[in-house]
C-alpha cells in the first residue's frame, strides 16, 4: 500500500457517553483500497469508532479526515450500512424505497429522486440478488435479505470509502459469501471498505487489513503482518489461538 | 355558510392537520410526546393570553409553540442522565408545566373566557362565533384561518421534506451521514407538532388532539406497508372520524370532541378486527391454516418416508400421527385439493406434485434457505414467515 493515498486518518480521537470514554486517544491511517476489518471484544468501542469517525455522535477531543478533509465536506464519498438492528424494520416502506434512500444524499435538501435514482436503485437490488423483491414489504423479508437491502443501499451511494456496521451478523452462510463478493469487488474498484466483525476466523480470508480495537487501538495494518496471537490476546485479553494463514 | 358547517370544516381541518405529524410522531414510537406537549402548552398559551389578551393571537401560538419545544428538551435532558427512562421522564414534565398553567389561569385568568374544562375538551361549539373581520367584513370563523393556514404550512413542510423526514424517521444513522441532521429534522417535527396542537387547542382541547394525532395513524398502520398511503388513510380516517364525531355530538345533544374520540376510538376497533393482514380476525385465520399446514407437511412427510402400503392406510394414519379423526380429515382434503395425494382403496399415495412439494419443504427444513420456498409462499400460510 506504500504511495497510495489515506481515504481516513483519525487523529487523537476520544469519544464518551456520560463523561465515561468508550474510545481512548485513537490514531488509525487507513489507506485507500483496503478491505479492513474492525475487531476487538463487546463493548470495544468497535460501532463507536465508525459513528465518531461519520459524525454520528460528537467526540470530545480528536479530528477526523476523509481524504484530507473534514467529512462534512466529503459526505458524497462515504456511504454507511448501519447495524440491522438499528433500524425498525416494520417501517411501512418496501425494499426498493429503502435502496433509493442512498440516492438522497446526492440529491440535497428538497429535491426528490426520479428515474436516474430508481434506476441505480434497481441495479443495485439485481447485484444483491434482490431484485424480485423490490416491492416487498422491508419487515417481509428474511434477516439476510434484510441486510441485502442495507448493502444495496450503500452501493447505490456510490461512494468511496464504505462503512460497515457486523454486515455479517444474522445472515446465513449463502449471505455472508454474497456480501464478502461485493466487498471485495468494491475493493477491486480501489474502493476503501472498513467492517466492523466479530468472526475473528474469517479474518484472514476475508480481508487485507485489520485494526484490533479496545477502548485504546491497540494496533492497525496489514493482516499477514500483524494478525498474529500476540495482537489477539492484548485485544481480547486472553489467550487467543487462531490459524493464521500466512 | 351555516354554523353547522363552519363546525365540521373547521373539525375536518383539524383533523387533516393533526393526522399528518401525527403519523411521524407514531412512526417514531413518540406518541407519548403529543400528549406531553397538549398539556405542557398551557403555560404558553396562559401567558400569551395575559399578554394579548386574543386566544387566536400569533404571539400566543409562538410562546405556547415554545413551550412545547422546551417539552421535548426537557424530556430528553432527563432521559439522558440515565436515571430515569423516557416514559418516566415525560410524566415527569408535562404534568408540572400543565399544573403551573393551571394555577397561573386560577390565579390571573378567572374574569376570562380561558377555564380548565375549555383547555382540555375544547370549545368546538363557539368556534363560529368567534369570526375574523378584514376592514369590517366578516370572512369566516377565526380557528378555520388559524388552522387552515397551519394546515397549509404543514402540508408545505411535508411535500417539500418527505425524503428527509422518511429517511430520518427510519434510519436516524443513514440520515445524518447523507447530511440530513436528524436533529434537525426532529425538532422541526417537534415544532410542526407544537403550532398544530396550540391551533387545534382552542378548537378541540387538550385531551382530543391527542386522539386526533395518533388515532388515524395507528389505523392506518395497520393497513398498509406504504408511507404515502399510511398519511392518506391517516387523513381519511380523521377528517371521517371528526365529522361523523359531530353528527354523533348532533343527534346524542353530547359534547362534539367526545364524540369525535369515539368515533376515533370506534375505526380503530373496526380497523384492528377487520384489516386484511394485520386484523385480529385475519391472524386467528391465518393461524389456524397455519396449524393445518404443518398437520399437512408432517402428513406429506410421513408419506414420503414410508413406501409400505401398511403405513399409508387412511386409519392407520390417524392411529399413527395421533391426530383426532377431524383433523385427519381436513388434512387429507386440504392435500386433495392440492393435488398432492391419490387415494384408492383407502391407501394413500403422493403424487408428484405432492412429492415435489414435500422435497422442496424438506430442502427449506433443512437448509432454511428462503429462495426455495418463494414460490409457495402464495399458496401456504405457513411459509410466509
């Protein structure tokens, strides 16, 4: 990755609910192109980071750049799948109108989507898989095919630099390969991809770049280098024994 | 135009007005919070009243709108220490601001026409007397100009930031990444909603505005799975509900915002019975097929599994599954209809249409992968999750 460009670069970041940190003092240069994964125990700061990072909540110290410079003004080049979860998923809307609400953030206040939005909106549902259901109703589907929607969501933002929030969690084994061929696609296309994971296992197969995460970073670069036991067991504070394919 | 129907307009504006955040406000699980602020205003409008001495005065909706807003900010300034949870938090609030409008109307407001019996039931009745006059012509009852112009306002906000609001209602993550700030918008909710019940205030009450916001909503959330028509149907519903509300108040001489709620209250229940999917009457059907498809996929199954004639046997099956004889019997016309089995002599045998039904449930069973059971899903209850 030597002489690319840094998609993000976090600065001294400290985050805290109710005066408590959640995340100490993180430095992380991700550099473009990257497949990273985002793994440390529950409660690492793992979600939290990517929210601080987006603007999602405020950190009390630190600074955020996307491509040199504030996200604010970078918005269009990031696009955001947030945990399943997080949502309502009973929300009276179907599959294609959630897809079309990545295509709000380049049309700007006021102005609405039309056939452009609906059309990249249906390319997207077709990569996922999704297409016939476009009309059903989102609480309709099935988990996997929930989280389907999310990716095709933030695809049809077009960005380039992907957040992801456990992609991975709750989806079936046919999903989960699905979602791993469209994120290294994306990488492909020299897009940056952060994931937030929590199946330590699949790391090496999955990704090129991982950050171990717990309340402080503990330590960020490429996974043949550095996703090694001593990583794992300062991260996870016990003694981790994964096959690490070199 | 006659009082009568100066009534019912000013009800059916009303009502439109209040349905519309009314189903932003249900969406956002945050029904609660009109409630609070109904109440919570009436220190604003009290002290507009004191100032302007005009209930339909612009100031008095601006300081009572404010009041409103201060609502929500406490509400959640007390949730966010973490001590108490929200619903806590509202009850909490708005009774002590309602209570000091209370004392402030017993205190300063007693020689006006403002009394608490007003503030919580309305005064629907005198809204036609009560009329605006332009250079000394009379053009029509005051709260129809209040509301309708607070009714045209919201219908403004709502054609011009439906993206915005659609995508921070249900993704409050996405919207602020796209750089829609969900606080933004949620106090612009919050604000709509305020001006609508001090409008609607005079007009309906306290208590009523409540129904009026989240009554259609949660009816017509039980009808569809589209926005659109969700805010339609919550519109039908409650300019339907006002004005049978009235006729209702007409023929029982009864107090027209009581009987508005009841006729509210009454599409609900009808709605909550009769709705299509989501009805009590269509789930209890939906159930009890349910429970005779499963009867009907262990029955196929049973049959898959067992080729010697000796298990097929009508009454053996009922010995062997251990089902009563009913139930036997729906099961087997159920797989007849389908063309799923054959009976001759009284031996049952899959056909194969019934062999591949059996093969594709297995398949799902087994790998629970929803692909293969999509076509199905239109014939049988029991897959459609």
């Amino acid at each position: 990755m030597e002489g690319s460009k840094i998609a993000v670069q976090v600065d001294d970041l400290t985050v805290a609910y109710n005066y408590k940190p959640v995340l100490w003092d993180i430095d992380l240069t991700i550099p473009e192109g990257v497949l990273m994964a985002i793994v440390g125990p529950n409660g690492a700061g793992k979600s939290t980071l990517i929210k601080a990072i987006l603007g999602i909540i405020d950190p009390i110290a630190g600074s955020v750049a996307i491509y040199n410079e504030p996200y604010e003004k970078q918005r269009k080049k990031v696009a955001y799948v947030p945990q399943k979860g997080s949502v309502d998923w009973d929300f009276p809307t179907t599959a294609l109108d959630v897809v079309m609400m990545g295509t709000y953030g380049k049309l700007g206040w006021i102005k609405r989507p039309g056939k452009k939005e609906k059309k990249a909106a249906l390319e997207a549902l077709e990569k996922v898989g999704m297409l016939s259901f476009k009309g059903r109703q989102i609480s309709q589907l099935s988990g996997g095919q929930q989280q389907r929607v999310f990716l095709a969501r933030a695809l049809v933002q077009d960005a380039a630099i992907y957040f992801m929030d456990e992609p991975f969690q709750g989806v079936d084994a046919t999903t989960e390969i699905a979602i791993i061929n469209i994120l290294k696609e994306l990488r492909k296309a020299n897009k940056t991809v952060i994931v937030v994971h929590h199946d330590l296992q699949t790391v090496p197969e999955y990704f090129d770049w991982v950050t171990f995460l717990n309340v402080k970073k503990i330590a960020t670069g490429p996974v043949k280098d550095i996703f090694n036991d001593d990583n794992l067991t300062k991260t996870y504070g016990i003694n981790y024994k994964v096959a690490v394919n070199q | 135009m006659g009082a009568q129907l100066e009534i019912q307009l000013i009800a059916a504006v009303v009502a439109i007005a209040c349905a519309i955040p009314g189903v932003f406000l249900v969406l956002r699980k945050m029904s609660l919070i009109s409630d609070a602020i109904s109440h919570s205003i009436l220190p604003g409008i009290v002290l507009g009243f004191l100032i302007t001495h005009d209930l339909n005065s612009p100031w008095l909706i601006l300081l009572a709108t404010i009041t409103g807003v201060i609502t929500v900010v406490l509400v959640e300034a007390i949730q966010k220490t973490g001590l108490v949870k929200e619903d806590t938090a509202i009850g909490l609030v708005f009774p002590a601001l309602f209570s000091i409008g209370v004392i402030l109307i017993a205190k300063n407001a007693n020689d006006v026409h403002l009394d608490v019996d007003a503030v919580l039931l309305g005064e629907l009745a005198f809204a036609p007397f009560d009329r605006l006059l332009v250079a000394g012509t009379d053009i029509g009852p005051k709260s129809l100009w209040v509301m309708g112009s607070i009714l045209l306002v919201t219908i403004g906000l709502l054609f011009a930031f439906f993206k915005e609001l659609k995508v921070s209602t249900f993704d409050a993550g996405l919207s602020s990444v796209l750089g829609f700030s969900p606080v933004v918008m949620h106090y612009g909710l919050m604000s709509i909603s305020s001006v609508t019940v001090v409008g609607a205030f005079d007009a309906v009450g306290a208590v009523l505005v409540v129904a009026l916001m989240i009554a259609p909503a949660a009816t017509a959330y039980l009808l569809t799975s589209d926005l659109k028509k969700m805010l339609m149907l919550s519109v039908i519903f409650g300019v339907t509900a006002a004005v049978a509300g009235y006729w209702m108040a007409h023929l029982l001489d009864a107090s027209i915002s009581g009987s508005m709620t009841t006729m509210l209250g009454l599409v609900f229940l009808m709605v909550y019975l009769f709705a299509p999917n989501k009805g009590i009457i269509a789930v209890m059907y939906r159930q009890r097929q349910q429970r005779t498809e499963v009867s009907l996929l262990t029955f196929l199954l049973h049959l898959n599994n067992h080729t010697e004639e000796s298990e097929r046997h009508i009454n053996h099956l009922n010995e062997h599954i251990n089902w009563q004889k009913v139930r036997s019997r729906t099961v087997l016309e159920l797989a007849q209809k389908n063309n799923m089995i054959t009976i001759s002599n009284s031996i049952v045998t899959l056909t194969k249409k019934g062999k591949e039904f059996t093969d594709l449930a297995l398949e799902y069973i087994v790998t629970n992968k929803d692909e293969k059971i999509e076509p199905m899903k239109d014939d049988f209850f029991l897959f459609r999750g």
